[in-house]
C-alpha cells in the first residue's frame, strides 16, 4: 500500500505535515477534508525502505529503540508536539519495520488516539513496560522523564545481556571447534591408519581396537548422529514452549553447574531493576509485577513472581514468597523487606540490581578464566587418547622386531 506525505493548514492557519497509508491520492484528499484541513500539497512517498528489508532483519533492535525514546524524551522536554516529534524522528529513522510503525503511530494519534494506546498496536516493537510506562508518563503528565526512564532501563538491560553473550560464545565456539576437529579424526585420520593395521596380521591394543570402533561407527552413522542431535534440539525447543517443559529445563539451567550462578545472577539484577523502573515511575505494584512476570525470561521465576502477586493481593507483604520460593537469596529477600517497611522499595531494588550487575561482571571475567583451562584440559585428553592409540600398534610392531 502506497504511503502519501502531505501538507496541509488547521483552522488556526498553522502548517501540519503527516503521513497517510492509502490506495490512492483520492482518498488521502477525502480524509484531509473530513479534518477539516486546508491542502497545500499532496505527495507520494517512494518506497525506497522495502528494497533494504529483504537485508534487514524485521525485529527492531534495541538500540533503535533506545535512541528513540531518548530522542522523543528530548523533543517533548522541549515543547515540541508529539505529532511533529514522531514525523522528525521518523525521517531519520532506517529500520523499515520500525520507520512504518511509527508513521501508523503518527497517524493514530492524529485521530485522537492516546500515546500509550498507539505504541500497544505494535507488540513486536513496544512492550507492555514500555507501553505501561508511556501510559502513566501521560497520565501523570512527566512523559519526558519517564521516557528518558525507559531508555535508562533498556540500556542497562541490554549491557547485561551483551556480558552474557560474550560470557557464552568463546566457550560455545571453542567447544565447537573441538567437536568439530575430533570429528574429522575420526571420520578422516584413523581410517588410514586402520588400512596399515590390516596388514600387521596381529591383534590391536584395546585402546586402538576402541578407537577404530568409535572411528567406524561414526563414519557409517555420521549423518544418523547429526539427525539426532538436530531433532534433539528441536524436541527440547518445542517442549520448552509448554508449561510442565518450561519449568523442567529453566529449572535445570538455574542449577547448571558454573553458568547456572550466572544466569541466576541475571534474572535477579533483571527482576529488581524492572519492578525498581515501574515502582519509581507510578505504575501499582500489583500491575509491576503482572509486567514483571512477563519479562523476567525464566519460567521457575515467572511462577515465584505469580505467587508473590497473589500474595500481594491479599495484602500480605512481597518479602515473604521470595523467601518461600528458594530462588532468592537471603540478601535480597531481607533488603525488599526493609524497603517494604521503610517506604523505599525503589531504593532498594535498585540497589539490589546494580549489586548483581557486579556479581555478574565478576561472574563472566571468572567464567573465562575456568572454563579456558577445562576445555584445553579435556581437548587435550580427547586428542591425547587419539594419538596414543593410534600409534600403539606401531609401538608394539617396533618392540617384536
């Protein structure tokens, strides 16, 4: 569908520009006339964005948004109009996803429509923080701070996860490599080797006679083996979307051995800076914690975080559940308890989140400095066993003659 960029004059006399999806110029001329607009001029805009979607992902990163939200924040500390904020920002945006759902955002508020309830038709791009957020910045009428909140909260949430990323990816991709190299031994190396045993005429080492086993096997069920691992994959993604699968494998991660106290740390310092964002922008705690239920990432602490509100809704206190659950350690539980009774819940919260964002910093320069010695120890025994039983029979031919 064709977009159309126009110019028009309000009763006022004063110049707006906006935006409209249509088929056809007609009917962008009939809607300027239902607002009772004065028309200067009438133009369709090239689409040049979709030649660049099929090389752009459609999720919006978070970045974008982040420089959005910091952007509008500005504009509107500023005085300048919602409407004319969003056609500015949206000039300058590049995702065309995300250059397309604000131009309807821009639209729907032209219609009257509220800030809040425009961003919440956009799912994929806004969440429900996000749109909550807005909601009570407009209500309360502190949108700017509250914007430049959310864009404090997504900065912080997104340096987490990029620790994390960096945390996990040398030991995937090291672990990978050394798959993949003993994988070609075996399906490459020994195969020749067993070729020249042939003809010694005389029995191998229980070592090489294993290794040739492994070699064999894997060379003549190589691709049954990668089926298995791929449907493996695919059965635990697909049980982890129901409920009963969901607690089981968050559950297990939260107890991995080096990586579970890392993940742990995560969703704690995840947890207490997104109920300390909502707390200190207005938003009723009972309504935070329906939020925070759904962003926290790990279902044991989704349903930790669904009993604390039931709790809550009685009228008892958000300390207690966190201890019941044994997901939460003291430390933590006791300074929410102190901010309940003193008023300062945010304050502590806070707190808590940026303790764990040094945990987790530590955590991470630790978890390099294991695991880097553990896989070279264990590459090291894989392609030690490798060539030892390889040269084995050599050895003993040696020793005979």
């Amino acid at each position: 569908m064709p977009t159309f960029k126009y110019i028009a004059k309000n009763r006022e006399s004063r110049t707006v520009t906006g935006k409209i999806s249509t088929d056809n110029k007609a009917n962008v001329i009939e809607e300027l006339r239902k607002r009772k607009l004065t028309i200067i001029s009438v133009l369709e805009v090239k689409d040049t964005v979709t030649k660049k979607a099929a090389f752009q992902s459609k999720k919006v990163k978070g970045e974008e948004i982040v420089i959005f939200a910091r952007q509008l924040a500005t504009m509107v500390d500023a005085g300048i109009p919602i409407i004319q904020g969003l056609d500015a920002l949206g000039e300058q945006v590049t995702h065309p996803m995300f250059k397309k759902v604000l131009t309807t955002v821009q639209e729907d508020i032209e219609h009257g429509t509220s800030l809040s309830v425009a961003f919440s038709k956009h799912p994929q791009v806004f969440d429900t923080l996000f749109t909550n957020m807005v909601k009570v910045g407009e209500t309360g009428g502190a949108l700017s701070i509250v914007l430049d909140r959310i864009a404090t909260y997504m900065e912080k949430t997104l340096k987490l996860k990029r620790k994390v990323k960096s945390a996990l990816i040398y030991p995937i991709v090291v672990v990978s490599m050394a798959i993949l190299i003993t994988v070609v031994l075996l399906v490459k190396v020994v195969p020749t080797f067993t070729e020249i045993y042939s003809s010694f005429d005389q029995e191998l080492p229980a070592m090489t006679q294993l290794l040739v086993s492994i070699s064999d096997a894997l060379r003549h069920q190589l691709l049954f083996y990668i089926a298995g691992v791929v449907a493996l994959v695919f059965g635990m993604r697909h049980w982890h979307k129901t409920e009963k699968g969901a607690l089981v494998l968050d559950g297990m991660s939260l107890k991995l051995p080096i990586f579970g106290d890392l993940l742990r740390k995560v969703a704690i310092s995840r947890f207490s800076r997104t109920l300390a964002t909502l707390v200190q922008s207005g938003v009723p705690i009972l309504e935070s914690l329906d939020i925070v239920e759904k962003t926290i990432g790990n279902r044991v602490l989704e349903k930790v975080v669904s009993d604390v509100k039931g709790n809550v809704r009685e009228g008892e206190s958000l300390a207690a559940p966190l201890v019941k659950s044994g997901v939460f350690p003291p430390m933590v539980t006791r300074m929410i308890a102190v901010g309940e009774k003193s008023g300062k819940m945010e304050t502590m919260l806070l707190k808590i989140s940026e303790f764990y964002d040094d945990q987790v910093d530590a955590a991470v320069e630790g978890l390099t400095s294991v695991i880097e010695p553990l896989i070279i120890g264990v590459l090291g025994i894989v392609i030690g066993f490798i060539v030892v039983s390889l040269f084995l029979p050599i050895i003993n031919i040696t020793q005979i003659i």
